[in-house]
C-alpha cells in the first residue's frame, strides 16, 4: 500500500532525499537552519553534560556523543527534524553499565545496541511502534522520570553521597540517611538554577532557559565560595589527562577515534574485551536497542502530527543504529532522539535536517571555544536542569488524564509499567506491560464474542422457520480465548438428537485455537446426534475451518447463506447464493 511506504520500506538518509529531492535550498533556508542549529545546540550543551554525568560520566563524553550521534543520525535518519543525542531516559539504564564496566563497557554496549538498531530497521521492524499501546509507553516513561530525579536529589542538596546503592529502594534509604549532612550552599544553587528554568519566559525569547540557569547559577556558585561556602563543580569533580597533561573539568579538544573497549573501564583500570564480558554486556545492549527505538520513533511521530511531514520509521532506526555505531569509536555514549530538543528545532524555524547537522557542529564549537568555563558549572545546577528534564519527560498530565478516562485494564498497565520500571528496569517493565496488555485485551475481545438464540428474528425476517430445528448467531472472533466458551455453552443448550442452523456471518476471524474448539465440538455433535448446519462463514473463517476439513464427518455441514441453510433445513432445494436476510 502506497499510504504505508513509509513504514514498510527501508531507505537509508531518506529524510535527506526526500527533502532535497523535492525542494530548492537556498540561502533562506540555509539562515534558518544555521539559526535553528544554534539554538538547540544552547539546549544540548547543558543536556549533554548532565545527561553524562548521570550515566556515570564525565561530561565530554556527552558533548562527544551529542556531535558525533547528532551529525551521522542527522544526515542518515528518516525524520525531518528530529535531533538526536543523549537523552534522560537513558539514564537509568547506562548508570548501571557504567558503574559495573566504566566507560569502555559503555561504549561497547553502545556499539552493539547500534548494531540491533539497524538490523532492525533492516527487517523493517519499524512499524511494531504502533503496537506499543500508550499506557505501556505513560507508564515506563514516568518510572524512569522518578528514577532520575531520586538521582539527582545528591547532587542537588549536596549530600556527598560517593556511590548510590543499584536500587531504587536502596537510594532512597542512602538520600535519607545523608539529609542531616546537606549543604545549603548546594541546595540554594540548585533553588536559583530551577527557579530560573522554569521561570525563564522561552516563549518569548530566542534563549531557552537552560542557559542563562547556569549562567546565573555558575555565578551564585563562584561567590559562594569566595565567602568560603564551596560548591562542587564540573571542575572540581571530573578530571582528564591529554598527553601526559591533567586537567580539571572538560578539555578542549575534539573527540578523536579510539576503539570503544580501549576505553577506561570501572574506577580507572582497563576494560577488558571478552567473551564473557560481550554476553554479560547484552541484556544492556537490547535494553539501550529497544528504548532508543521505541523514543526515536515516537519522538518522529509527535514531530509529524506538529509539522505534517512524514518519516520513514525503518530508515529512522537505520540512521539511529549508524549514529550509535559510529559515536562510540570517537567517545559517545549512547544516544537517539531527543523529543525537547527536536521540538526546540522545529520550534526555532528549522527546514531541512541540515539544521540538526549545523546543531552537532555547534556543540563541538562550543567544547573548543567554551571548555574552560563549562568546568565552572555547578553540580547542583547540572542536577537541578534534570530535574526539569524528568519533570517534562514523565508526561505528568499524559499519564493523570489517562488514569482519569482509561478502562481499569489501562489503569493496571500504566501502574504496573510504572512500578516495575522503578523497581527493576525498562526491559522487564515493557515485557510484562506488553504481555499484560495482550492478555487483558484478549480477555476484552473474547468478552464481545457472544452467542444468541437467532429463530423468532429470522422467522420474522424469512417468514417462516423450519420446525425442529434452533437457530443461533455468533457475532465476534471466534479465537483461541472465546471459541471454546461459546461453543459449550451452544452444547449446552442443545438437547441430544437437537438440530441445529448457526448463523455465522458476524465471525470475523477464525484460528488455530477456534479450530480446535470446532473439532471437539464436531465431535459430541456426532456423538450425540445433533445435526448442524454452520451457514454463512466469511472468507477467512472459511478458508480456515475448509483446510482443517470441517464438516467431513457429517455431524456439520458448512452452508453457503442462511437461505441455503433454512430451505436445506426445511428439505427444499434454492438457486445457489440466494440473499441472505441481515439481522
């Protein structure tokens, strides 16, 4: 189907065909995409670094990813607009790669995460977003919200809390534990820096917030501690080392090719690249392949119904799976589609997917030209924009609306999600959500297939019905879930040597399961001699029963139309495919 091209073809950089192929560039839309670029780079340099930091590492390597992802997935994805780098809902699943295997764990989870993405989008698995029902998707992304500012509360008040424990559960006994030892000079760093995030009129001015929140909290901070009230920063908190050189916060140099497993492993020692670290590294590298999926995808989707454009979700997930392959050997974390950042784009004027491109150029201008101050950054202020990102990512409203209007079946999926994310992680939450889902929507649908008696209807509609004989309407999918329960309870109601017409044209599907239901029910028809004339199946539920070789026995009888069935019922014969009166 040509309406559906886009989620069934895999195009590689078919945002940059389809853009360039059907429009002039010109100097106009050159302006506005650089102008664009420029703004959502003053968005993703913060983001970058603290998005870093709370995966565990130091900020550079955020920077390096927001670059090197946002240019390769920029140029080769399938949306538009989309602008991709590391995003908050990684968070929760990179911290604790980061904390078991350091940085070249994290690069090589990266690596392979890349390599499921494209394979996906090369089986065309692109499409299986639509399946994802919204309560799933409500339900993970507030777990991972609240995971993430729990995160930040030790940075933000200053706790010093060296290593948060690896559950939830346990993070919150070591934050309340640490309360008595807070620094205010943090916490009121943290207070300015929120306060100018959420305040900051962004509707009205080209600067988002999040700049001049960190100017203003940098400068809070380096006063503090003149009056001998420190506050920990970038700075003070990460260090590097460039030919033999060591430095405090971010250096000022651009990411250079380096293998992802020659990367500083835990705590500084080596990372070491075998077999046995490779398997353990893959349930992370499925869980980082299946939640950058599943944003990259529904971030393309939320910039479609905003702009009316269209992606290809298959090549969406190719360039994705290029970025994460490529950012790693130049230092990257793991990385897809920012949704804030994406709309802050198409926000800014952008035109073409040059405009994220012209982004990831300007954050590596920004480490050239801007290290030595990033260094000055408060880690409070860091913890404090996150917040703000947590608050905007658990979609608060979203998930309250749903749980004012949804069914409770909804309602037990988006806690359930929500409770097993935070709990445990995004893979197990998703995996059972889905499972739940499927098995309370199979439940619903079996609800609406019914059985009723169909005589005194048809006798008033054909004028006459045939004496001795019942006649029953099935309307529904008759599935694996429903099929069984209402042939019993047909059984049931028919007394032994019963004849029997069922009218079968609101049978909208038949499978496996049905089938097997219908054999045993063929079955004690023989064996109690009731005669039954099924009339009326659609194409699907008769090609199916026909190939498992219903009615063979002669206790069924598959009839063309009701009419056939009642005058065969009544010993008459009628013209093959009379009409067939709708009830």
């Amino acid at each position: 189907m040509a309406h559906r091209a886009h989620l069934t073809t895999v195009r590689v950089a078919s945002a940059v065909r389809d853009t360039f192929g059907s429009m002039r560039y010109g100097r106009r839309f050159l302006r506005a995409d650089i102008l664009a670029g420029l703004t959502v780079a003053v968005v993703a340099v913060p983001l970058a670094m603290a998005l870093a930091i709370a995966s565990g590492v130091p900020p550079q390597y955020g920077l390096y990813s927001a670059a090197i992802a946002g240019f390769v997935a920029a140029l080769t994805g399938g949306s538009r607009y989309s602008v991709t780098g590391p995003t908050a809902a990684f968070v929760v699943v990179l911290a604790p790669v980061t904390a078991r295997y350091g940085m070249g764990g994290l690069a090589t989870a990266g690596l392979m995460a890349g390599v499921l993405l494209l394979a996906m989008g090369a089986a065309r698995l692109g499409r299986l977003v639509e399946y994802v029902p919204e309560p799933v998707t409500v339900g993970f992304t507030a777990g991972i919200a609240l995971t993430i500012a729990v995160l930040q509360v030790n940075d933000l008040l200053g706790l010093g809390i060296e290593r948060m424990p690896e559950h939830f559960a346990g993070k919150v006994a070591a934050i309340i534990s640490a309360l008595p030892h807070f620094s205010w000079a943090s916490a009121l760093v943290a207070a300015i820096t929120l306060a100018v995030s959420v305040l900051w009129p962004q509707e009205r001015l080209v600067v988002p917030g999040y700049a001049p929140a960190l100017v203003l909290g940098s400068l809070l901070a380096l006063g503090l501690s003149r009056l001998g009230h420190p506050v920990d920063t970038i700075a003070t908190r990460f260090t590097y080392q460039v030919g033999g050189f060591v430095g405090h916060g971010v250096p000022r140099s651009l990411p250079h090719l380096v293998a992802p497993w020659n990367l500083p492993g835990p705590d500084g020692d080596v990372f070491a690249l075998t077999w046995e670290t490779v398997r353990d590294l893959v349930p992370s590298a499925l869980s980082i392949a299946v939640l950058g999926a599943i944003e990259s995808l529904l971030c393309a989707v939320v910039l479609d119904r905003s702009t009316g454009e269209r992606h290809h979700s298959n090549g969406e997930l190719v360039g994705q799976g290029l970025a994460n392959i490529v950012a790693p050997f130049f230092g990257g974390i793991p990385s897809t589609a920012a949704i804030a950042r994406s709309v802050a784009n198409v926000n800014a004027g952008a035109r073409t997917p040059l405009a994220a491109a012209f982004h990831a150029v300007f954050v590596l201008i920004a480490v050239l030209l801007a290290a030595p101050l990033l260094g000055h950054v408060p880690m409070a202020s860091m913890a404090a924009i996150l917040l703000v990102v947590a608050w905007k990512m658990s979609e608060a409203p979203v998930a309250v609306r749903v749980l004012k209007r949804a069914s409770n079946a909804d309602r037990l999926v988006l806690a359930t999600c929500f409770v097993l994310t935070v709990a445990f992680d995004m893979v197990v939450a998703i995996t059972v959500g889905m499972v739940l889902a499927s098995f309370l929507l199979m439940r619903d649908i079996a609800r609406f297939t019914q059985v009723r008696d169909f005589s005194m209807s048809a006798r008033s509609v054909l004028g006459s019905w045939p004496e001795g004989w019942t006649g029953v309407k099935i309307t529904g999918a008759m599935f694996f879930a429903a099929a069984e329960r209402v042939l019993t309870q047909i059984l049931y109601e028919t007394p032994d040597g019963g004849r029997l017409i069922i009218y079968a044209d609101g049978v909208t599907y038949l499978d496996e399961g049905g089938v097997g239901a219908l054999e045993r029910f063929e079955e004690a028809c023989r064996e109690r001699g009731i005669r039954v004339l099924l009339a009326d199946l659609q194409p699907q539920p008769l090609r199916t029963a026909t190939a498992a070789g219903i009615g063979r026995t002669g206790a069924i009888e598959l009839v063309p139309t009701l009419a056939e069935a009642v005058a065969r019922a009544a010993g008459k014969r009628v013209p093959p495919g009379a009409a067939t009166p709708r009830s």
